[in-house]
C-alpha cells in the first residue's frame, strides 16, 4: 500500500454518520472523533435535549453536524426521524447505537417494565435503525472500499455481572436488565454482522468499562475510587478512547473486521 493510502485509512471525509445518544458523555466524545476524521454527523436524541453548543464546538473546529430528535422508545419517531436525516445529509454511511436511559436496581428491585423499556432502547430501537437505513447503508458500502459500518455501545456489563459490592445502595446498583439487553445487543451484532456482509455493511460492538461522567466524578469520588481499583490500567476511561475505536471501525482500516465484540476497559474483563 502507498504512503496516500496509509494516510487516508482513517478518514471519514464525505461519509455521513448517524450517532444515537449523541447529547451525553459518550455520544458527543464519539461525534467529535467522527467530524474530527471528516464525517458529517447526525446527532440523535430525545426531544429536548440540547446539542446547540456541541453543533458550534464541532463546527468551529471545522467540522459539520445537525441535530435531530428522536424517541429511540418509539417506532414511529425512529422511522420518521431517520427519514429527515436520509433527506437533509443525503445519505448514511455510518451508524452508531449509542443511546441509553434506565434507571438502577437489582433483581430484588427490578420490575418487568424496567426489562421492556430496557429493551426497547438497547436490542429494538437499534434493529429499527438498522432495518430503516439498511438500503441507505448499503448505497454507502458501494462507495468506500471498506463499505459501510455500524457500530453498537454495549458495555462489560454485557459480559460480566457487576460486583455489588462497589455499589451503596440496591438501586444505585447496575441492574440486570441492563447487562441482559446489553448482552441481547451483543448477539444482534453477530447476526446482524452476517445477514448484512453481502452488503458490504459491517456490524459491530465496543463494550466500554468504566467512564463515569464528570456529575459522578464530582459528587461521588469515593465509587469512581472502588471502580479503579478494578481496574488494571488503573484509572477510568475518557470519552475519546471510545470515539478512537469508533473512528477505527468505520474506517476502511476495520475492513475486515464484522461480528467482533470489542472491550474498550482498560483491562476490568481480563483479570
Ligand atoms: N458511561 C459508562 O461508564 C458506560 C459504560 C459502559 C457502557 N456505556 C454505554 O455507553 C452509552 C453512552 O453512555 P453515556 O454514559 O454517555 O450515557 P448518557 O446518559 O450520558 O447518554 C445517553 C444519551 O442517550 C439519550 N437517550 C436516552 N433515551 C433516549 C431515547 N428514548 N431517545 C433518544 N435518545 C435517548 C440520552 O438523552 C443521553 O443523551 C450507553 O449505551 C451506555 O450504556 C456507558
């Protein structure tokens, strides 16, 4: 490969990435690192939420952005939103599944609405999102050689059981709803990655570790202390590592890569 081509590999220049959640701690570090690499972005979230100020930093660092609002828990609000994005950037070539809300608990606390809701944001809403904007993904693909992408923000929580220890309250406690339908959108990736590879449109999954936003930094020193020390490289993650992998995996550099399921850590699933 010539020296131009390693320098565009990680570049998103003209493609158009759609980020869910974008208005929160991890969304907008992943919009950022997605205009940083040249993608225009769409950024998704619910009715109210305020993205003005993360339109006008992305901007005058010379990137683009739009905001768009959607109700992830509703279907009708997904397909007319997604709709409005195909017709205002005129196309999609990257979508991110970032979104969450839910409150906390444990299985003594949880109730079944807790399960719906959960899953409706986590394993529906981003199967919607896929389906409506599969012909629009598929049109990216044909234009990039490492085709279209879709990335999904699962958690370790996915994988492994919190320890309950770390937390002081049973609903301050991350609750196994969250972990279920997080490890439900595990396995979507893998199927989703194989149904969709003759399309040239990957699929797949970061599993972050610990980032607490500055609020809990803030008010609650002590849990991001116990979650440290959980930690092997010792400390809790920042927004941009996230976007770094996000980047890389729309990139034509993840060309090869579908169905896999990534931890962004720092090593907490390893021990
Ligand atoms: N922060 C962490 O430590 C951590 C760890 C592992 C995984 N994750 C995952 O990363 C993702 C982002 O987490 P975060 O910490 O940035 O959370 P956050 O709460 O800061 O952001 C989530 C965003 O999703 C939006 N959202 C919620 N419900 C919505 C709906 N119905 N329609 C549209 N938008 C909706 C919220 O408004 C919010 O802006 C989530 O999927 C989360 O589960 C986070």
């Amino acid at each position: 490969m010539k020296r131009s081509d390693w320098d565009r590999l990680l570049r998103l220049d003209g493609r158009v990435a759609v980020v869910t959640g974008a208005a929160g701690h991890l969304g907008a570090g992943i919009a950022e690192g997605l205009a940083a690499a040249g993608a225009r972005v769409a950024l998704v979230d619910r009715p109210g939420m305020s993205m003005g100020s993360l339109v006008e930093r992305l901007k005058s660092d010379g990137g683009f952005a739009e905001c768009f609002e959607m109700d992830l828990q509703d279907s009708d609000s997904i397909r007319n939103g997604c709709a409005r994005i195909v017709a205002e950037m005129g196309g999609v070539d990257i979508l991110v599944n970032n979104a969450y809300a839910g409150r906390g608990g444990t299985l003594a606390t949880a109730t079944a609405q807790d399960f719906e809701r959960a899953f409706r944001i986590t394993v529906t809403a981003p199967f919607l999102l896929l389906q409506v904007l599969r012909p629009h993904l598929a049109e990216g693909a044909r234009r990039h050689p490492g085709g279209a992408a879709v990335i999904n923000i699962a958690s370790m929580y996915g994988v492994v059981s919190p320890d309950l220890r770390i937390y002081d309250s049973a609903l301050g406690s991350n609750p196994p709803f969250y972990g279920a339908a997080k490890a439900g959108l595990i396995q979507l990736t893998r199927y989703a990655a194989c149904e969709l590879a003759s399309e040239r449109i990957r699929v797949n999954v970061i599993s972050p570790g610990p980032f607490p936003s500055p609020a809990v930094q803030t008010s609650d020193p002590a849990f991001v202390e116990r979650l440290t020390s959980k930690v092997p490289l010792g400390r809790i993650g920042r927004p941009d590592e996230i976007a770094g992998i996000v980047v890389f995996l729309a990139s034509d550099a993840a060309s090869y890569l579908t169905g896999a399921n990534i931890p962004v850590d720092g090593g907490w699933t390893a021990w």
